[in-house]
C-alpha cells in the first residue's frame, strides 16, 4: 500500500483540530503508522505551523475566495491554508509548494478543484503584502481566535503584544538537569564536548535550554536519567513550593502532597531537589499516570510499584537506597479522599490545576481552537473544587501551592480570591520566587515577558481562623 500524500494528510490533521476539536496530538498519531519517517518532520511542522497561524491564513484566504469553501469540501479550505503557511513560513521553493498542493487535491475526492488551488496559492503569493494590510478582524493579525485577543488583551494591556507574538513562535527545548546524578555545570560540559550548543536557564537553578532543539532520544544523558524535558516557568514551581510561609526550605521529616501529579514533571523535581522529605504522595487519576511511574524508574527516583489504594500506598515506599524519601504513587480521584487518603495531614500541598492552557500555547496550539468562552469559567469552577479539596488534607500551619499553566486571571487570582472568602483560615502568602509579575494575591509569568511559558503561582498558609484578633 502506498504511503499518504503528506500534503493531504496534513490538512486532514489541521482540519480534524479547527473543524472537530480533536486535539492535536491525537490528529497526528492517526497518520503515525502510515506516514514515513523522513517524511515525518515536515508533516509535524505543516500541522503545527498551520494550527498556529490558523486565524492569520484564514483571513487572506477568505479576501482571496469567492466565496466560502462548502463544509462537504473542506479539506480543500486547509490544503489552501496549509500551503499558505508553507510559502509563508517554510524554506521550500514556492513552485514546489504550489505543484505538491495541487497534487494533493488530486489524489483526493476533488480533483476537479486543482485549478482553483492553484491560481488561489499564486495569488496569495502576488497579493499577500496587500492581504495582510487589509486583514480583519485584529485578532486575526495576530493569529488568535477573537474572544482569547479580547481577553488577554484587556488583562495584560501593556504586555499582550508580546505575549500573543511569542504564543505563535516554536517553543524552546529546555532540559531541568536532575541533581542527583549530575550538576547543572558538569552537564552542560558534556553539552559542549557532544558540540550541542546549550545556556543555562535564567531563574531556574536547574534548567538548560538547547539551542538548536533536537529529539530527546539525541540528547546525552536522557535514557541514563541526568535530564528531563521542562519548561523553565515548569521547573520553577519547584522554588516557589521549596519556600514555607517564613521564606525557609523544606524542613526535615515534612509529608508533601502532588496532587493532580501526571504526569509528574514536579514529583521528580522535588524529589531531584528536596532529599530531605520524609514522604511525598503523588495522586492523579489511573489514566494520567503511566508516564509518571515511567519518569520515575528513568531517573532513579523510584521502584517500587504503583499503589491504587490506601491500603497499597501504605507499604509502596522507595526501595532505591539512594532515595530516602518515601513514595506513594496513588491512582485515584482527589476529590473522594476517602478512597486513598490515610488520615494523616500533610505538611505541604502542590495542587497544579488543570486549566486552559493559555499559557502553554506555544506547545499546544490546538488550545487555540479547542477552547471556547465558556470553558473559562468551567475550569475555573473545577479549580475551586479541587482546592476546596485539597484544603481539607492540610495541616494547619502547612502552605498549599497553587498553580496554572493560564495567563487568564479568571481561572487565577479570582479563583484564590472566592477561595479566601469562602475559607477563614486561608491566607494569602507573599512569594519571593519565582520572578514575574506581582498580581494581588500571586505572582504570574507571561510568555514573551518573561523566559519559558505562561504560569501563575500563589502560596496559601491553613492558619485558625480568628475573630477580632483571638483564635477561635
């Protein structure tokens, strides 16, 4: 059976994420078994590039159509976008781009439309200065879906226009280096003898980024367990959870929870990075932690089994001498405690919530199109469940991390906000780290402003609640 043609696959892909909200990654791994590997790369950037710049094409495509594209024939609309994206963005002689493009009309159902592919593309290519100065909506200037420019536009008045600029650029690979096999200098040393350019990252003590990203499975020390692949805004949660309310590190002998863990990039940075934690729990639902045990047994942090139930997370302790911190891995829900919980309250918790993902764009441009206006809110409801139930498991006295991957205040400062009025021994602690933007209860960094993704981190302190200054 011959291969796909790459051009048609690919706006098979682009268009199963606008059209069908599938997500992006799921679109890819449907052409993975069939599309050959030295053709994989380029698919890979298509459908990336084409879902980022989805709403900037769109817009040429729709002064330079007649009249919009029947639903029946869509895949037509995202040969058309793809192949702008390409003349756009890709080193590949135009001629190349136009030919491919019709040749994969041609092998689809609508052949008869090749002369239209054609003579749209060469006129894109004649007009798209005068396209681009004529592009309406301004969202779609910069790429974004209107309501989303609205929103961060109206939060981050001074700063959107770099954050909407660096969401539409490719991410970096940045590394966090795991400190129990080697130093961040001593890699980066052996980053410089493999000739693999890389610097250290800015405000995380932990962090490399490659300049030059390459597959993970290329990069030295990966399967040995000296790095793992995160985002420095990622990587500094870790600061941000390492300080108590008084500004110390962890003390020895603290119980920590990582609730919603997988898939576990903060469970191995802390235990990377605090060795003097006497047991830390990690918790996410069954489905979300296969890659967390698998992070795991690769760096050396843990051996032992995965427990699914309370019982079972008693006796599952770390049985590598290195590590002395017990580990509990639990498949279960957060929000039915009694389930897997053991009673006994923890000193620490570190709740990454699940969000929109507005921070994370960059990666995952599919957020683009698979959020709607009304999720915002949906997610905002879940993260106060889930640190309403977080709360309950905290010892008083202990501090509770929060944090998102969002840029959006919704699902950020008002979250802790409703929080804070609805729990009287809840109080709102100054961070000193991470660096970034001080909002009114944490602090949050902005893609373009600020190294790595869009993140927020806010510190709550379980105090008892007191009237007119007395405890109650």
């Amino acid at each position: 059976m011959p291969p796909p043609n790459l051009h048609l696959a690919a706006a098979q892909a682009v268009l199963a994420v606008v059209d069908r909200g599938r997500s992006l990654e799921n679109a890819l791994r449907a052409h993975a078994t069939t599309m050959p590997h030295c053709q994989q790369a380029r698919f890979h950037e298509i459908c990336y590039g084409a879902c980022r710049h989805y709403h900037y094409f769109d817009g040429m495509l729709t002064q330079l159509l007649r009249k919009p594209i029947a639903k029946p024939h869509r895949v037509l609309h995202f040969i058309l976008l793809n192949g702008c994206y390409q003349l756009e963005h890709m080193r590949i002689p135009h001629y190349a781009v136009v030919s491919q493009s019709v040749a994969a009309v041609k092998e689809s159902r609508f052949n008869w439309a090749d002369k239209m592919i054609n003579g749209v593309l060469r006129n894109f290519l004649k007009r798209r200065r005068q396209l681009r100065q004529q592009l309406a909506p301004e969202s779609a200037r910069h790429a974004f879906p209107v309501w989303l420019y609205r929103e961060i536009r109206a939060h981050w008045p001074a700063h959107y226009a770099a954050v909407l600029a660096a969401s539409n650029c490719k991410p970096p690979l940045t590394l966090r280096v795991n400190q129990r096999r080697i130093s961040r200098a001593a890699y980066l040393n052996q980053l410089a003898q493999a000739d693999i350019a890389a610097q250290p990252t800015e405000h995380s003590e932990w962090g490399v980024t490659l300049l030059n990203p390459r597959p993970v499975e290329r990069i030295p020390g990966f399967a040995e367990g000296w790095i793992s692949v995160q985002d420095e805004a990622a990587q500094l949660a870790g600061s941000a959870f390492s300080e108590a309310a008084s500004g110390a590190a962890f003390g020895v002998g603290e119980r920590v929870l990582d609730a919603c863990a997988a898939p576990g990039g903060k469970t191995c940075l802390l235990l990377e990075t605090q060795p003097q934690l006497a047991e830390l729990v990690a918790v996410d639902l069954p489905t979300r932690l296969a890659t967390l045990q698998q992070n795991l047994t690769r760096l050396g942090l843990q051996t032992a089994s995965n427990a699914d139930t309370k019982a079972d997370a008693d006796t599952d302790t770390n049985t590598n001498p290195g590590i002395k911190t017990k580990v509990a891995v639990i498949a279960a829900d957060l929000s039915q405690p009694t389930t897997w919980w053991d009673g006994r309250l923890f000193d620490r918790i570190l709740l990454d919530a699940p969000c929109s993902g507005s921070g994370v764009i960059r990666r995952h441009p599919d957020i683009k199109h698979r959020r709607a206006p009304q999720d915002i809110a949906h997610f905002a409801r879940q993260q106060f469940t889930l640190l309403a139930n977080a709360w309950s498991l905290l010892a008083n006295g202990g501090t509770l991390l929060y944090v998102t991957c969002s840029i959006l205040p919704t699902e950020n400062d008002a979250v802790i906000e409703a929080f804070l009025n609805q729990q009287p021994d809840a109080r709102a602690q100054p961070l000193h780290a991470p660096a970034g933007l001080a909002t009114r209860f944490g602090r949050q960094r902005l893609p373009g402003v600020h190294p790595g993704d869009g993140f927020y981190y806010c510190r709550l302190q379980h105090a008892a609640a007191t009237i007119a200054g007395h405890s109650l």
